[in-house]
C-alpha cells in the first residue's frame, strides 16, 4: 500500500490528524485537500513539513 498518515506538529510534539491518506492535493494559500483510501475527503489551512515516505509519515503545520 502507498497511504500515509498525516500528523499534525504542536509545539515539540506531533499528534495524528488523518490515518491513510492516498492524496494530498496543495491548493491556494497554505491548504491541502486530503483524501484517505476510503474516499474521505477534507480540507486543513496548513502546510507541508516533512514526508517520510519509509515510515508513511507526513508532518503537517496549521497555518492561520
């Protein structure tokens, strides 16, 4: 399988946002449109901090 999760870092931590993600999809302004492997779809304000495509591991950060 190619999913990954998306983890959402606070501070010094990091804490799961969406568990197997296909797509992320960068849009105007700072916001990536998510899509998980059951057809699920969402939007964040946010923006790319690390991928780890080993570990199936996307580290994202809110953008206000």
């Amino acid at each position: 399988m190619c999913e990954a999760n998306i983890y959402l870092k606070k501070g010094d931590s990091e804490e799961i946002f969406l568990e197997s993600v296909a797509e992320i999809t960068p849009e105007a302004e700072n916001r990536l449109f998510l899509v998980d492997i059951f057809g699920r779809q969402q939007t964040v304000s946010a923006r790319i901090v690390a991928i780890n495509l080993l570990k199936h591991k996307v580290i994202i950060e809110k953008t206000t």
